[in-house]
C-alpha cells in the first residue's frame, strides 16, 4: 500500500459575493511510495498550493480523497487535525516559519513540547539530528543570530524530530543563496536516502532534478511526470526544463 493516496482531488474555492468560482484542482490522482522523494511543478496558479494544502490538512477539497498509511486526512475532526499533522507531517517553509523569541533548541522541541515529551526523550532525539545537520554549535543561539542556510537546518530539524512519515517542503530553498539551496538539496538527499518520505513544491528546476520523480501540475491536474531512475541530476534538469517547456507552450497532457 503506498504511504500517500491522493483519489481524485477537485477543489473550487468559491467568493462571498457570489463572484465566478475558481476551480484550482480538477481532478488530481498519485500516489507516493514509503521512501520516494517526489517533487511537484506548474506555472503560478496552477494548483500545487493548494493541493499541498489539503494534504496537510490546512484545507479541505470540494471533492476526492486523501489517504496518509490508509487513514483518510480529509475525514480528520476539526479537534484532531492539530494532534495529527504533529504526529505524522513535517514542514519546511521557504520563511523558516521560526519564533525570534525561542532559541534553535527550543524551536526544534517546540513540536515534541506541544505533545507533551520529556525533557530527556527530546534531548534524546535532537542529538543525532542536530549532529546530522551541522548546528550543534548554534543550538542555543536564536534565529536572528544566525545565517538563512541555518534557519533552514533549524525547520529541517523541527519536521525530523518528531518522526514523519511524511515532509512536506514547500520552495524549501526559496529564500536562501545559491550555496545554502545547495547544501539544503543534498541534505534531503541524505535524509531520502536513510529513507524519509519527501513531497515538495518548487519553482526550482535545480531542486526537482534532485528528487526521484517530478509530478507536472497544468490547470488543476497531473499534467505530466518524470522518474529520475539512474539520470544524473543534469540530465534530470534537463528533461524537467523540456517538459516545462512544452507545459507552457500548449503541448498535449499526458495519458
């Protein structure tokens, strides 16, 4: 059974003023094996937003089904949905998403102290990752204190210590320099290749061609997809900057 089930996904988002509704997904179907690093594509509005959004749970589609390990997420309680992004997503933010008043330690903890760990299984769990990322050395500094590259290994070091099953990354290497967006790509090929789950969003043709399979979203639906296989990560951009290519000129969707 793959780890990540999306069945048909339509989502309109409709006006208070009874303006035209905007269909954002149409009618999205995919699946994501345990393991896989899967990155999704498409121009501004073509619904990769949105679609990560009702994964995480941020949002509920009109339509269609979402299945995280065969529990459906979009059949959550309101009550619940906090307790189970916790406990199963990780999250990656292009702005870090970090509190200034916290220090990286206690930005990294903050989702193991919402669900009520001690103080020792934490510290347990930090050491391993902390060692892993490189910011042993920042842990008891504060956000503004340190580089955009170091906030982002803080965020990757929140979504880890809680165990995912599944990261969601959305422009993880957006507000970053060439040199830290590099350093964060090889570093989720590590974290992939200990085999963590990855699902990301990105404009970025240098970041899909470091994942195992790219998905093309086009008005609201799986326009295309790519598998890595043994394609180098050159020959990889290469093939995702023809696909982009022919996704915004016209060409035919895939079958």
């Amino acid at each position: 059974m793959p780890l990540l089930e999306v069945n048909n996904l339509k989502k309109v988002y409709t006006t208070r003023f009874g303006g035209n509704p905007v269909q954002a997904l149409t009618n999205v179907t995919f699946s994501i094996e345990q393991g896989e690093y899967v990155a999704v594509m498409g121009e501004s509005g073509s619904g990769k937003t949105t679609l990560l959004n009702i994964i995480a749970a941020f949002d509920k589609p009109t339509s269609g089904e979402v299945l995280l390990n065969g529990e459906s997420v979009v059949s959550i309680k309101e009550k619940e949905i906090s307790a189970f992004r916790r406990d199963n997503l990780g999250f990656v933010f292009q702005d870090f998403n970090l509190l200034d008043t916290f220090s990286i330690q206690d930005n990294i903890f903050l989702p193991l102290v919402l669900a009520g760990k001690s103080y020792e299984k934490m510290n347990e769990r930090l050491k391993p990752i902390a060692r892993r990322l490189r910011i042993e050395d920042i842990l008891n500094k504060f956000p503004y204190e340190v580089s955009g590259g170091q906030k982002q290994r803080t965020a990757i070091a929140r979504a880890l210590i809680t165990k995912p099953q599944l990261i969601l990354a959305d422009e993880p290497t957006g507000a970053l320099d060439s040199r830290a967006s590099s350093e964060l790509l090889k570093l989720f090929n590590e974290i992939n290749d200990d085999g963590q789950t990855i699902l990301m969003v990105t404009h970025s043709i240098k970041n899909a061609s470091h994942a195992q399979r790219v998905l093309f979203i086009k008005d609201g639906e799986v326009f295309h997809q790519l598998y890595k296989a043994s394609l180098s990560n050159e020959e990889m951009y290469q093939k995702i900057s023809d696909t982009l290519t022919l996704l915004t000129t016209g060409g035919a969707r895939n079958e």
